[in-house]
C-alpha cells in the first residue's frame, strides 16, 4: 500500500475550467425545459409581492452594454426576491413606435410616401418584430430569468386600448388641449420632438448686433438717428420680428456715437462698445425699462413695424439688453407676445424651408436664410458686429441634426393644473441615489406644457374626431368605443376604417349637422406610450401589481421614462406609478468616452459572450458602482473573469474535500466543532447578514466585494491553507475532519445560495454536486443568518489571534529571508506571548500550531524571554528550523516517530491514523 493511498486527497468532477460559453447555454436549456421561472413563482404564491416594471427598450438592433447593465441589474434583483421568499414576477417589455424604425426602413430603401398608410405601419410592425426577437435572444443568454413568452409590447392591441384610455381619462379633467406654441421641432425627423429626445451639442453660430431705428420714442426719446440695438445667435428668424422686449426693471442709457444714437442696456454698455468698437461715446440720457415700453422701432429689412415690451427673461448675461423677439420661433418670445398679442408668425414648414409668407425666401433652408440675412442687414447699415461663436444648442437625439423652435398646432398636455399634485408624490418615492428626488423634482417643477402630438405614421393614433366645423370631438363614449376595438384589431384599425367605422353606432354631433366626421392624422408621442405601461401592464396584468415597488433604468430616464410615467399616472390616478426609483449610470470605456464605431471601443455582449460567457458580464455588473458611470474594457472585463476563477476554483476545492461528506450522517453540531470551526461559522453567518442586507438596499458592489474579501482572505488565505493538515491527513471520518467539513459544506450550500443571482449558471453547476433535495438552486431560498452563542467574544478573540497570527507571520518571512527557513512548515516558533495573549491562546480551543501552519510551537512564559528576542505587539517570536525529520506522510518535520518498526518512517500522528484506518500496514508497511 502507498501512503498516498491512506490520505483523503479530494476527488471532484467539478471541472477547474468552467467552458461557460457553451455550459451556460446548456443550463438555460434545463431551466427553460423545466419551467423554472414559473416553478420558482409557484413556490411564492401567496407570499408578500415584490413588482419592478422593465422600462421598455427600443426594438432595434442587438442588445449593446447598457443593455446588459440594466438587465443583468434587474434580474439580480428579481432572482434575489424570489429567494428571499416574495412573489417577484418580472415581464419584460419593448417600446417598438417612433422614428427609429421609420428610419431603418428608410435606410432599405422603403418610401413611406409611395406607399398606404396600412401597407407601411405593417412593414414597420413586422421589423419591430424581428427586433424583439433579436433582443429577446440577447437577454435570455444573459441568463435573465423572466417571462420570455408573454413580454409587454407597446404594439400589442391591449396595450394599445389601454393607452387609449389613459389618454382619455387625462382628456376628461381637462389637462389635454390643442394649440400653437413654438416647440422642438427636428426638420430632419420632420415631427415635434419632447426635450426628452433633444441632447445638446457644441456648434459654431453667427452672434449678431442689429440697429433697428427708433419711430416712436413715445415723447421719452427723440427719433432723429436714434437706434434700439438688439443682439441675436439666429439671423435666419429676423424676418419674423415682431417685437423688441426690454425688462422693465434694468437701467437703459441713450448713448451719443458720431452722429448717431443708440440705446443699450446700461449695465452691458461697456461690453457692447468693446464688441462694436466705439472708440469714443458719451451717455445723453438714462432711464428705466419700463419707460420704453410701447414705443416702435421699424424693422431694418421688411416694411414693418417692432414694438417695444417687457419681458422678465432679459438679462444682462449677453446681448445689449435688448431682445430680438419672434414669437413664431421661441418660448419666451411666445409667452411675452401673447400678453402683448402679437402675430404668432412662423413661416418655416416642416422641412426647415421657408415658406411662401415670405415671398422672396420661399423654399429656401433657414440655414441658408441665415447667410442672407447677414448680406441684408449689411447692406442697409444695420449689421453693426458680426461674430462666430461656439455655444450649446439642442439636436435631435436620432438624427444628431439640429432642431428649431418652430411654432405649429399641436396637442398639448397641460401639466400647470396637477404640478403640485405631481411635487408631493415625488416626496413619497424613495429615490437611489438620493439625488435622483431634487434631479426629478426640479424638473417637474420647471417643465412647460408637453407636447404629446407627432407627425409621424408608426405610432398610436390620437383618439380625436374633427366635426364639421374644426370641433375636435373626444367623449368618454368614443374613447372607450376605440379602446373596444384597438382590443381586438390593433391601432391597425385606425388607419384601415373611416371616421363613421370608428364612431359608436348613431354617434351625433351639433358641430356636425351632417353627420361627417374626420380623424386626427397625428400620433401619440412614443414617450406617452410607455409612459402609460404602468396602467396597460402594471394595473392590467393579473400576475402583476400597480404601483410597482421599483423602476430601474439609466440617469437619462429622469427626463425620459420617469418623468411621463409620473405624469400619466398622477393625471389619472393621483398617485406615483413607482414606490422606489433606482438609477444608474452609462457605460463608457475605460477613458470616459461614449461607445462608439468611429472610436473602435464598442465591446458588444454576444463576442463577450462567446469568448468568456455571460457570468463574466454579470460579474462585471455586480462589481461596478452604477451610482455614477460605468467603464468596461476588455481589460476590466480581464479583471472579472480573473475575480470569476477565484470563485470557482476556491468553490471546486470545497467540492472536492467535501464529496465524502453526507450531511445527514456526517455533520457535527456547533457545540462540538473546535473553537477555529466555530470561528468561521460565525464568520459566515457575519457574511450572510451583511450581504443580505447589502442585497436589499440593491448594493450588488457590496455583496462583490464581501464576498471576495471572505473567499480571498477569510478561506483562501486562512481557513483552506491549513485545512489540507485536516482534510488530508485526519482519519476520513475523524471528528476534526468532520467537524471542518460540516463547515465547508455549510459555506458551499450557503454561498452557492447567495451568489445565485449574481452568477446562476455557475451556482446551479456547484448545486448539482451537493446532496440537497432541491434539484435546482434557484428552487431554494436565501439562507436565514444564525446566531450563536458568545459570537461577539468569538469574533473579539479571533480578531486579536489574526493580529498574533500576523507577528508570526512577519517573522516567517524575515527567517525565510535569512535562510533560516524555506517553507513556513520547516519551522520552529517560539512564543513568548504577553499575559493576554496567552490568555487568549489557553482560550481558543483550537490547534494552534496547525493553525500557523509550522512544524512545531512552543509557548513559553513571557518572563523566560531571552533579551535579543523580536518583540511584537503581541509576543516575543523566535523562528528556528524545526529539528528531525520530515514525515512523508503530513510533511511535518519533527523527531516524533513510530516505534513501530513497519511505520517507523511515519510521525507518531500519521502512524496512529493509519494503525487505525489501515491495521493491514502493520505488518505489510507503506511504500512512498
């Protein structure tokens, strides 16, 4: 017989390497054939709920990164309710209306116009289609547990009728109406845009200083030569000046260049003349903004007077503190000429050309107006400055062009009458990271009036009928007659039947004393449609609840998703649709750039995926810190996959040094187990409570670091290093040896359990080796934090032995350094503890010198302490090489050998386990 043959070397079938591209597959395979997400829901029913909502992704293209941060971020948390016991569906949802399919189609050579409206919504209906499906692909190989098969669609006819019904409900209390106002307007997409599909760029832009001559100075000012300079950055909307606002409050002085007089803001005059180049001027008079309101100026190009006004949007920021105002092309110019009732005057049609209202620029781009206007007001003398200028200016998202404020007939939803109401159920969301609540708050409170209409084909039609007489027509009657019938055929419907079709039977009108009715051409903004999810899936899925205990999305989604879905759901139910709302940050390289093509630093899931599998994404995602940007990089996602390897191959040495354990027969009970075994269940159990609650507070960077800080330090490093001395060594089922694998079975059952939501094809691997009657470790619960007896005075004792622990080891590696010693096992230690201390080591119940890993340990009283002994914090040390020889067995050197002439090569330990285990050696002895 060979020694090697008495030793309890562990066996596993547990591969070291986890071949996770193709495993993982095989796993989503097995849970998929046995229902698992339903087996996992069944087990719950009953339970306390726990209902995120998926903020719908856009059905286009394969899934990038922040894909996967958001997804694999959702069903850690999903996976991890479930397991602590709560009913926690998850129905993933896709937002499939709007421009980018239009787009799509476009770019294969699809021409909206030549085709009818039903022909081309169905072309775009089937692309969203296979979208979705794409995606769907993506996110199931990510091992996202979800219900795959019956997802939320905004297409979808009974998502579709119940939109419809939001919109009429909000109709109802008077909050939508139709107007003409200047909104985002992308000429490129051709359709209003909401800010939340305006992002702002840098861009070059012609700053103009403008005289307009004075012709009424209302008895305050003369009009011979005198001029009112505005300052404008967009020189194609003077010809839709209408007025020139001043703020009422601010100091205007008339001010004497050669022979010309000019009128500027007082508090600007010394930039404005630096900018003109006014070498010398004096100032003729002073006076108050308010003093000039009503008086006229001419405009420089066109026969057409501007009136002087008052506006508070003036500053002294820029400019000459007087407005160039269009209120044809601009918020605030809108809002101070209604008040003046000015000309709402607009002539730019949805291309960006201007239009016939101005004859000589008619079909001209308003870029190329811009040009013109430069040549004009040059020739007539009154361009004073012209200066080129970057500054910040909106574009739309899709398309990168930029937009106009454009003013049209639009349907709004007015959000002054409910703002209030929707500021005190945001007190009542708890927001992570905390910011988010003053983020979303302001933006609530400072938000105009949303533009909830779009000239676009693929989308949700308005529910709105026009009378004979321009009246619109929208009644409980004709909403809830639409919703019928979008149930059963879709927004199809709309576009398919004439107004009569779609009326209710007899429907009458007095606006229609014929009897005819139109429909509205445009649709609902996309942002309305999944904005209304929290009504057409929350509140109308069975398996689901309203409010949701959580929305999860990116940053952006405060101006996107969060925002509209308040805004619907406080105008029809008064109420948040969410209770906790959870943000996270964009994924970046690791410079800080956006991925991009043109940068060649796009990593795409699917070639992660197939180089290193999905539990690499997912490690990544549970060990990056959301609360601002996320970097990923094939060297981050490196540094995952080594974290990941540490998991499996400390996990896999468990396995093996525990697959001769029976849990039934074999465990030892806490009381009996040795004071260091007892030590790492208290540990354990520490862990558990702090990743637990870690777990509830979604703090997934926590759980990461926990738990790699206790598999790198508390096992790897402490606990499995001396645990060969046992495992190997001990009789196979010794008491020592047991006691430690009931513990290591503990931390495989209890981990395995833990890291499931973070790594569940990984963790159902290790639960296909352990002897637990679940066949699936996603069919259990998290574990429940024990307490023992006196484990803070464990804990206390331990911690102070670790401080010993590591005086010894210093003073290893200075003997190793010396040459005294090779390996740490070669040594002697000599301790002369302080008189804790060595209270401390008559207390712990535990092998100490195993423990330190050596070959032989004295403890001798701190009083026999030679003078040129190290003196630690803790003890004197000495470390001399261990004296005899080196047992073939345990690999301890010491002079403790058998006596028995067959075993004499072995140490009396080795000798005693194997007399013991093997009584055939004594007479046939072992060969090495």
């Amino acid at each position: 017989m060979k020694i090697k043959d008495t030793l309890n070397l562990g066996n596993t079938k547990f591969k070291m390497r986890g071949n996770l591209p193709v495993r993982e597959a095989e796993w989503q395979k097995q849970w998929e054939d046995n229902d698992l997400y339903e087996q996992r829901l069944k087990l719950n029913e009953g339970h306390p709920r726990f209902d995120m909502h998926d903020g719908p992704p856009f059905a286009n293209g394969n899934i990038h990164m922040g894909h996967a941060l958001n997804k694999i971020s959702k069903d850690i948390i999903v996976r991890y309710k479930n397991m602590r016991g709560f009913y926690a569906p998850f129905v993933p949802g896709w937002d499939t209306h709007g421009l980018p399919i239009e787009q799509q189609l476009a770019k294969k050579g699809v021409k909206r116009k030549e085709l009818n409206m039903a022909e081309y919504r169905q072309m775009c209906h089937d692309y969203a289609l296979s979208q979705i499906e794409k995606q769907r692909q993506d996110f199931k190989r990510l091992g996202v547990m979800a219900d795959w098969n019956h997802p939320y669609i905004t297409f979808q006819p009974q998502f579709e009728a119940q939109e419809i019904r939001v919109f009429g409900e909000i109709y109802n209390k008077g909050y939508i109406y139709k107007g003409k106002k200047p909104v985002y307007w992308s000429w490129s997409s051709e359709s209003t845009l909401a800010e939340a599909e305006v992002e702002y760029k840098d861009v070059e832009a012609n700053s103009i200083f403008v005289a307009f001559k004075l012709i009424d100075g209302k008895d305050l000012l003369d009009t011979d030569n005198t001029y009112l300079i505005i300052w404008t950055t967009t020189p194609w909307t003077i010809p839709a000046n209408e007025a020139i606002c001043v703020n009422p409050k601010f100091d205007y002085s008339l001010v004497q260049v050669n022979d010309k007089k000019f009128v500027v803001a007082t508090g600007l005059l010394e930039k404005v003349a630096q900018e003109i180049g006014w070498d010398e001027y004096h100032i003729v008079k002073s006076f108050k903004g308010s003093e000039m309101e009503y008086m006229k100026a001419k405009h420089p190009i066109y026969d057409k007077e501007s009136l002087v006004i008052e506006g508070f949007h003036v500053t002294l920021d820029d400019g000459t503190g007087l407005v160039h105002t269009a209120p044809g092309f601009g918020a605030d110019d809108f809002n101070v000429g209604l008040k003046y009732n000015l000309p709402i005057f607009s002539p730019v049609d949805g291309q960006g050309n201007y239009t016939d209202e101005v004859p000589e620029l008619a079909g001209m781009f308003y870029q190329d107006v811009d040009k013109l206007m430069l040549e004009k007001l040059k020739a007539c003398g009154a361009l004073l400055k012209l200066k080129v200028f970057t500054h910040s200016y909106p574009h739309d998202w899709r398309t990168k062009k930029p937009v106009i404020f454009r003013a049209t007939t639009q349907w709004f939803a007015s959000i002054e009458p409910f703002r209030q109401q929707i500021l005190d159920e945001i007190d009542k969301v708890n927001f992570l990271p905390d910011w988010g609540k003053i983020r979303l708050y302001n933006m609530i409170k400072d938000r105009g009036d949303w533009v909830i209409s779009r000239q676009r084909a693929w989308g949700v039609p308005l529910p709105i009928f026009y009378a004979e007489d321009g009246t619109p027509i929208v009644t409980p009657e004709t909403i809830e007659h639409i919703a019928k019938i979008f149930e059963k055929e879709g927004s199809m419907a709309w576009f398919t039947k004439t107004a009569k079709e779609l009326l209710p039977d007899g429907f009458t009108s007095s606006h229609s004393p014929n009897g005819e009715f139109t429909k509205e051409k445009d649709i609902l903004d996309v942002w309305f449609d999944s904005g209304s999810s929290h009504t057409a899936v929350m509140a109308q899925r069975q398996e689901l609840s309203y409010p949701a205990d959580l929305y999860l999305e990116g940053s952006d989604q405060y101006r996107g998703w969060f925002n509209s879905s308040l805004i619907t759901s406080v105008a029809i139910s008064g109420k948040a649709p969410y209770r906790q709302i959870l943000s996270q940050g964009f994924v970046l390289d690791d410079k800080g750039h956006k991925m991009s093509k043109s940068l060649g630093n796009v990593i795409a899931p699917n070639d992660v995926i197939k180089q290193m599998g999905a539990e690499i994404i997912r490690l990544w995602v549970a060990g990056a810190d959301t609360t601002s940007d996320v970097a990923v990089s094939q060297d981050i996602l490196k540094q995952a996959a080594e974290s990941y390897r540490k998991v499996r191959n400390t996990m896999r040495f468990m396995l093996a040094n525990t697959s001769d354990f029976d849990p039934k027969k074999n465990t030892v009970p806490y009381d009996e187990m040795s004071g260091v075994d007892q030590y790492m269940e208290v540990k354990l159990n520490k862990l558990l409570a702090e990743c637990l609650d870690a777990y509830d507070h979604y703090d997934f960077t926590s759980v990461y670091k926990n738990v790699f800080s206790f598999l790198s330090n508390d096992l790897s490093s402490f606990y499995l290093d001396f645990a060969k001395d046992v495992l190997y060594i001990e009789s196979e089922d010794g008491q020592a040896r047991r006691s430690m694998q009931t513990v290591i079975y503990d931390f495989l059952v209890k981990l395995a359990k833990l890291l499931t939501p973070i790594l569940p094809h990984t963790m159902e691997e290790i639960w296909s080796y352990l002897k637990e009657p679940e066949k699936f470790v996603q069919l259990t619960d998290m574990p429940e934090v024990q307490h023992f007896a006196n484990e803070n005075v464990i804990l206390s004792n331990w911690k102070r032995f670790m401080t010993l622990r590591s005086d010894v080891l210093k003073a290893l590696e200075d003997a190793r350094n010396k040459k005294v010693i090779g390996k740490s096992f070669e040594a002697h230690v000599i301790l002369y503890p302080k008189a804790d201390t060595a209270e401390l080591l008559e207390s712990l119940n535990a092998d100490v010198r195993q423990i330190l890993i050596v070959s032989d340990l004295t403890i001798e009283n701190e009083t026999k302490m030679p003078q040129n002994v190290e003196e630690f914090a803790t003890a004197g040390i000495v470390v001399e090489h261990a004296q005899g020889d080196v047992c073939p067995r345990c690999r301890r050197t010491t002079n403790d050998f058998c006596k028995n002439g067959s075993l004499s090569n072995l140490c009396s330990r080795c000798a005693d386990i194997v007399l013991k285990n093997y009584p055939q050696v004594s007479e046939e002895g072992l060969e090495e």
